[in-house]
C-alpha cells in the first residue's frame, strides 16, 4: 500500500463527518488460483474479516446464519455506525499496533478509535432494529482494545443493547463484558435474546473510563435462526469494498495480479462511477481474473443478484466475452462452478454484466470470481454488487383485442394484383409466374380446416447476388402482441438449381431476426412445404417478413404464404377429445360379498390418485440439497433424468478418473421414491461437448476409450435404467462416425444392447416438431434412424428433445404424424418453452403437453427442469427461484389435475360399476347402509375393456 498515507482519518464530530484524506495510485496483489484463501479467523493476529467465527468459539456452527452488523470491519469506512456523543476516526492498515500473544508489532486492518469520551457510556453504536426478532438467541462477537493517556492498567469494555419503545421508557440490555490491557486486543463475547420487539433496537460497545480511547477492529452477531439476507451497506451488498474506495482491500488476483487504476490508456480509460477501478493483469489463462471470497455471507435457497460494470483492455482484443462465475466447495471438498452471468465486453465502454444465483446446500467456501477473455487481456472491472435478489412481479395476463384468428396477415397472398404489396430485398428481380399448388400446405389446412384453394401463381425470385435477397413484405402494423402466428407456404428451386439449399422465411423484428421456418430443398423438381411459428412479445417500431437461404445466383419461386393468429383454446377442445379417446379405457368394477344384494344400490366413489401416464423432469446433483425442490419433485414426477451426471464429460472428465458418485445419488433418491429413470447419455456426437483428452485420442485408442466407457457404465447400472440415449444429436454432431467411420453409431447401439439389454435404446435430437431447423426435420430424423436399423442396430425409441418456442399444435402433431409411421414409441425428452411472460409460457408448455398426450405413438413426456435458474434457458421455469409455484407451474398442475379420472354413482343389481378413465391407480370408495369401505386398484395400459374385482 506504498501510496497510501500511513493515517487517513474519517472523523465523526457528534455524527457530522469531516473525510481530511486523499489515497491511491495503484496497488498490486499476487495470488495463484490454488491458493484462495480460507476465511480469516480472528486469532489475535489478524483482524476478524469473514462471516464465520473463530474455531474455538463455543458457538454451533451450523445454527449461524449471517452476520447482521453492516460493515462489520470497518471496510467501508464508517458507514452504518455512529459515535455516541464523542469523536470517532479509523486507522489505517499501515499503523502498527502489538500482537497480543508475541508481543511483536504487528500491522492491521482498519480499526476504529472511539476518542474524546468523557462518559463511560460514550461509545460506538448501531441501529439494528430490522435485522433482530424476538425469542431468538443472538451470539455477538467483537475484537476490542483500549489506549490512551489516562489508561492505567486496564479497562473494561461492555456491550449493551438500547431498547427504546414509544409506550414506554428506554431500556437498556447488558450482554456481555471483557477487560482488556493497554497494548492488547480482547475478544467481547456474549449472547442475548429479546423477549419482546422494541421500536428500535441499537447495539453499541462502551465502558472505558472517561477519556479512555476505546478501539474497535470488528465487530458480529449471528442469529440461531433464519433470519434477512446478510447487507453491508443500504443497497445491501454483501460484496466489501465493492467500489475500491479502501484500494484492492478484500480483492485478489485469480492466477493472476490485480491493480488499482483512476485511469488507463493515457487517460483514454476512466471509471464509469466514482474515483477508482481495478483490473486483473498478467493473465495467462481464461480462467484467471479478480476474485472476492464471499464465504459464510450467502444463505441457501436465497437467490441473489450480481450487477458489475466491465470491460477489457490490451493485448490488441477489442471485443470478448467476460463471465462472472461462482466457485463452491462444500463441507465435503467437493467443487462446483455456477455460471452466473456472461456480457460481450469491449475495449471502448463500461458494459454491465447481470445475472443471479442460487445454492442449494451450505457450503463452507464461496468464490466470486471474473473470467473469459484471452490470456493477456486485462479484465477491468468497476463496481459489484451482490445482494438478494428482489421478487420481481409476475407479468400481467396479456390482453389480446380482436385476434383474428386464421385470417392471413399477407398482402396479395394469391397474387391476383401481381407484385403489388411486395418488394425485392436487395437488388433481386421479382416476377409473377403459374405453375404452383392450388391448395394450402398440409400444416396450413390441418389449422385452417376448409380454406379457398389457392391461385396457382407464385414470385419467381432471380437475379439474387446474396443469400439474403427475396421477396419482401412490411407487416409491422398486423403483427398484434403476444399473438402466435403460424407460417405456412409452398416452396421450390428455380430451374436447373441443385441442392441442397436451404430457404428460409424470416422475419426483421426491428434489428433482430426472427426464425419463421425453413427447410431444406435438395432438387428443383417439386415443391416443398415450408412451416413454422413466431411469436413478437415487446412492440416493435418495424416488423418486415422475407424469404431468403440459396446461395446467390440461385433462383426460388414462392407461393401461397399465409400467416395467421393461431386458435389454440379450439384446438385445445379438439385435443381434450382425443386424449380421452387414446388415453383412457374402459373399466368395470366387479364387486363380490358373501351378501350380493346388501351391495346392490350402494354409492360408489372413484377417485385416481395418479396416472401412470410418464411424465418426468431433469434433476441435477445440487438440486437435491434443496428439500423444496425435492418435494416438488417426487410429488409431481414419476420419470427421471440427469442433467449432466450420467454424461461421459461428467463420468470421466479425465482419462480414468471415474465419477458415479453424482449419478449414484440421485439414482437413489429416484429409487427411494419408485421414480423411473432415463439415462442420458452415453455419447454425445457434437465435438464441443467432447472431453479434451477424447479429442486428442487416435482411432484404436479412441475405440477402446468407447468400449471402455460402454463396459463400465452399462455394468456399473444394468437393470438400473429404463432408456438410454445412446449417442446425443446425431443431425447436429458426428464426432465419432468422422473419426471410425459411419458403422461406428450403430456399433454402439449393438454394444449397448448386448450389455444391457433390458433397456430401451434412444436417439435423441432437437429441433424436430418445429421446422425451424432444416438439418433435423422429421424426414432426415426418420432417415437416419432407418439407416440405422438398416446396420443392425436395436434401436427402440425416438427421443424429440422439445426445446420450442411459440408452438403451434398442428405443425408439431405433422411432425409427430411422420415419425409415428415407424412405430417406434415417441418420448418428448427435454421439454421446455421460454417465455418472460408466465401466462405465455403457460400457453406454450399446455400446447405440447396437450399435443402429446393426444397422440397415440407419445409414450412420455420429460421436462427439462423446473426450478427458476437450474434450467438450461432462461424464463421456462414453473417454479421462482425461492420456491413459489408460478402462472407456468399452476397450469401444468391443473393440467396433471385434468388428467385424473373421477367417477361416481351406484353399484348396479349385478353387482358392478363402470367408468372410464385413465391408466393408474385408483381408490374407490362404496357406502352402503351400514358402513363404508374403500379398496385400491390399479387400472393398466390397454385398449380393451378392463374388469377389476373388488373384494370385501
């Protein structure tokens, strides 16, 4: 700290606050990454600067929650205190003081000195009337010391609680008192509890004798109980020095060196607020950058907020990706890293990086760190903030005036008024030919149900010079909010153009596009129908619709494009229909008593108490720390699937280095609760999600790693799990058929089978029920699986990841139609819809559920997780990070609910009672006369009349 002066003074004169020092230059501080260091212990050579006490304090450790002293030491100068009728300054780290055990000097952090007393009472105090209740038993800890010229030999020092009441007079609690020695440092413990609520409640430290300097360095309390969310100033940032007001204080270098700056770049580099900023220098790895230990201040299943202002600088990098990541040891070593927030940072301007957090379970170290750009770029940061997140209100239900559902939003859609409404994007030539069809795609027709056949003419889009260039349309004053519209429209190649060639109907939403399907066309023979969805959920100045995708020179022609509003309630009713129809089965209860006719006539009452239907949801190893989410789950789900824990990058991060630790506890937890499991995955074709050290592998070795990892994951759980994802995303990856041939994805399959042939065997991909995605529409998905058994390989199910946004029902059930025709059992395996608004997403998620359990090849439905901010995407979750049941969430309870079949009535003069219901299991209830019994029964799967007999 060599430009810091040795005193600088904040000098409260009867609470009115004089600043007399001006500090900093730069400062430099060095630490490996291996090295964060645990939280300091006061242990009387160093100041108290962590939430958690000292090892041998007799307190329970694991009743402590937060410290509720703000600025406990005096980081943040004297904020949040007050001198009781006399003076207070702080003294810097440079002053020496003595080491209480050695007797040596010794430097030390901030400590305050309480001056100018001439009442033992005179201290130094605290309001913390907000942060105590009563009944709970409070632990105070304080580091104190006495000096001065009218200290003899020693003082005592108290702390006290004020109690005041606007009923009735002060009070004044005493806690606790020590007596300290010139020259030493005391710890001040004690305990207190309130038996009543006073107005106000202030903690404060006195009793040296009258013109007795009183030293403070820290001073905590912890409650026993939950309690607030632990603040250090009145934003309440739990981050110290988050400003760099007191220097590098309480920050380190993650591998790397960190500085003090008031500017850069010969004055080119200014801090966005206040008078510094600070920056992670001499980085060698992404991974290194400025850190802050966060350790006994963050209280699980707490969401927070993280807000900090960033940018880079040097090594010639103008624009990089910074992230702020958390790293968490728990109480067993174990390390997790939480991504937390990502901003593309430039070397030009402050940008702001935000993102929230959430543990699960109590961990005894937490890290707050930045990272991302390359080695040798500076990470500037100024300012973070981390502080419990607010509840943000719930987005209103949208109100949607005159829809107009099914009616197109195109202009001279049929062309009769030539290229009148239209315009060529680009320097391209638009021109009216015949030739096309004269009825609507069949997506189209399946939501329009009988609709005016089309013209027969089409744009014959030439002269394109770029990908982007076609024919174009401003519809920004019909596009309505909140509305999802279905694309549909014919498609084809222009003469003597080949494939394949992708063309896309997009839309320009302001500056952002807008995916409206596309689809890929491999000849110019025949036509092609293109279909999708969009949705616009914030009010756009332009809304304009093109169609675009061959490469340039490549001519297309267009017809018959039609968007329109969707009906979903009509096609709701339709599905309810149909999912009676192919769900349920019809069911006799066959009653038998040593009394046939005392039963005859008497009420009869069924009840299901769940549907066997699977309905499941991701899991990952941290969630089931948090007992919340845990209950939600087992209460909702009878299905399973590991996030990330069965994966190979997990199970073998490096070579030979086994962990099924992980995968082996929610194994168990699923077991426990008789909740199926899928496992996902055994491979994953796409390259970036392949470990490093399988990269590097030539093709024997790699052979072997695959029957290796084969070998031990299907023995380590045969039997354990009902499907397996044998090689994840085979349309969008082909890591592995690259490297040992096209036989080698079907090899795995055989190999999986052999060793585990009680599961089933899945493909798996995204992007297959929405037609937005040429590389995985259902032909190419069905043409892969049929080479696949084509090779030999057993494979038995289809997995649709189910990833979507703003679906339409009738182009998912199409898509669904096609696969179907393989009679192989379908599961939608990820399923999730995105959307700010949680009605929307209610809508999006009650679409795919709906379409899925009204079509007969659908065997089961899994979600991708269900808790706010352990999702794969932002806003799809049904749960708040806190635990509160969201507008998503109600409606997918509602729709389990739906799903649950009732009847009631009277047992007929052949003793027996029928319904019609859903598969699972029931409890009925019969009250006759003279009593009341009630018997459980399972109805199973089947499309035949079922009879169950009920005994009594």
């Amino acid at each position: 700290m060599g430009n810091l002066s040795a005193f600088f003074l904040t000098i409260f004169k009867r609470h009115k606050k004089i600043n007399t020092s001006e500090r900093l230059k730069e400062v430099m501080e060095n630490q490996s990454s291996m090295e964060i260091p645990l939280p300091s212990m006061i242990n009387g050579n160093d100041v108290f600067h962590s939430q958690i006490p000292p090892d041998d304090l007799n307190i329970s450790k694991s009743k402590l929650t937060c410290n509720i002293i703000h600025n406990h030491n005096f980081s943040n100068g004297l904020h949040s205190w007050h001198a009781n009728c006399c003076d207070v300054f702080l003294v810097s780290p440079s002053v020496e003081t003595f080491d209480d055990h050695t007797q040596n000097p010794c430097k030390k952090k901030h400590h305050a000195v309480i001056t100018n007393r001439n009442q033992h009472w005179q201290g130094l105090e605290q309001d913390i009337t907000t942060r105590v209740s009563s009944g709970s038993t409070y632990t105070v800890f304080a580091r104190v010391g006495v000096s001065g010229m009218h200290l003899e030999k020693e003082a005592n020092v108290i702390a006290t609680l004020k109690l005041e009441y606007q009923q009735s007079e002060t009070k004044y609690l005493f806690i606790t008192k020590t007596t300290v020695s010139k020259e030493k440092w005391e710890d001040l413990e004690g305990t207190f509890v309130l038996s009543d609520k006073p107005d106000r409640v202030v903690f404060y430290i006195e009793g040296p004798a009258p013109g007795v300097n009183l030293l403070i360095e820290s001073v905590s309390i912890f409650g026993d109980g939950e309690i607030a969310p632990c603040v250090y100033n009145q934003e309440g940032n739990i981050i110290l020095n988050p400003e760099f007001e007191d220097g590098v204080n309480n920050w380190s270098g993650r591998g790397c060196k960190i500085a003090l700056h008031d500017s850069m770049g010969d004055g080119k580099v200014l801090p966005k607020s206040g008078k510094f900023f600070a920056s992670a220098t001499e980085r060698t790895q992404y991974w290194n950058g400025i850190q802050q230990d966060i350790s006994g201040k963050i209280q699980r299943k707490l969401a927070y907020q993280v807000t900090a202002f960033v940018r880079i600088f040097g090594n010639n990098v103008t624009s990089s990706s910074v992230r702020a990541t958390l790293w968490v040891q728990g109480p067993d070593s174990h390390e997790q890293y939480i991504g937390i927030a990502n901003s593309q940072a430039t070397d030009s301007d402050w940008v702001q990086l935000q993102g929230k957090f959430l543990l699960n379970g109590s961990p005894s170290k937490v890290v707050i760190y930045l990272e991302g750009p390359p080695p040798g770029t500076d990470i500037l940061l100024d300012g973070l903030m981390v502080k419990h997140a607010e509840k943000i209100p719930p987005s209103p239900r949208p109100v949607i005036e005159n829809p107009e559902y099914g009616v197109n939003i195109i202009a001279n859609s049929n062309l009769s008024d030539g290229t009148n409404g239209w315009f060529p994007l680009g320097n391209c030539t638009l021109n009216v030919v015949t030739g096309s069809p004269r009825i609507l795609p069949p997506a189209a027709r399946d939501t329009l149900g009988p609709h005016e056949p089309l013209s027969g003419r089409c744009i014959h889009t030439t002269n394109r010079t770029q990908t982007w260039m076609g024919p174009a349309q401003m519809i920004t004053d019909k596009v309505k909010l909140f509305v999802t519209y279905q694309v549909s429209a014919w498609v084809r190649l222009g003469p003597g153009a080949t494939g394949p060639q992708n063309v896309n109907i997009a839309l320009g939403v302001d500056s952002q596009w807008v995916n409206g399907g596309q689809v890929e066309l491999n000849d110019a023979d025949r036509w092609h129908e293109v279909c999708g969805s969009f949705r616009v959920e914030k009010q756009p100045a332009k809304v304009m619709v093109y169609i675009q995708g061959p490469a340039a020179g490549i001519s297309f022609m267009l017809a018959g494009l039609q968007i329109f509003a969707v009906d979903r309630q009509a096609r709701f009713r339709h599905l309810k229909r149909q999912t009676d129809k192919i769900r349920k089965r019809d069911v006799t209860l066959k009653f038998s008593t040593s009394d046939s006719s005392s039963i005859h006539g008497a009420t009869v009452i069924v009840k299901q108490t769940q549907n066997s239907f699977p309905i499941g949801s991701c899991i990952s190893r941290s969630n089931i720390d948090n007992e919340d989410f845990v209950s939600f789950f087992i209460k909702n789900f009878n299905w399973a699937v590991f996030g990330n824990e069965l994966k190979w990058y997990w199970t073998e991060p490096q070579q030979g280095n086994l962990n099924y630790k992980d995968a082996d506890e929610l194994l168990k937890l699923c077991n426990d609760n008789n909740i199926m499991v899928r496992g996902h995955c055994i491979f994953w074709d796409v390259e970036s999600t392949v470990q490093d050290w399988v990269k590097k592998l030539n093709k024997q070795d790699l052979t072997t790693a695959i029957q290796n990892r084969l070998t031990g994951l299907l023995n380590q759980y045969k039997g354990r799990f009902k499907h397996y994802d044998v090689n994840n995303e085979m349309l969008h990856g082909s890591f592995y058929p690259d490297r040992l041939g096209p036989g080698s994805r079907a090899d795995m399959f055989k190999t999986a089978n052999q060793l585990d042939p009680s599961a089933t065997m899945f493909v798996n991909d995204y992007h297959i029920e929405d037609g937005c995605d040429p590389r995985s529409s259902p032909e190419k998905y069905m043409t892969q699986i049929l080479d696949l058994v084509q090779q030999g390989a057993p494979v038995g199910g289809i997995g649709i990841q189910g990833h979507i946004d703003s679906p339409v029902g009738p182009v998912v059930c199409s898509a669904l139609d096609r696969l179907g025709t393989l009679g192989l059992p379908i599961w939608f395996t990820e399923l999730d819809a995105s959307s700010v608004n949680e009605y929307v997403r209610a809508d999006d998620l009650e679409v795919m559920f709906r379409e899925a359990l009204a079509h007969p090849a659908v065997e089961g439905i899994m979600i991708w997780g269900f808790w706010e901010l352990f999702m794969s995407r932002e806003n799809s979750h049904l749960v708040n990070a806190e635990g509160e049941i969201n507008e998503a969430g109600n409606r997918f309870l509602e729709l389990k609910k739906e799903w649950l079949s009732h009847a009631h009535g009277h047992v007929d003069d052949v003793s027996e009672f029928g319904f019609r219901g859903f598969p699972g299991t029931y409890e009925v209830v019969v009250v006759t006369g003279s009593k009341k019994i009630v018997k459980k029964f399972v109805v199973e799967k089947g499309d035949l009349s079922l009879v169950v007999p009920i005994e009594f």
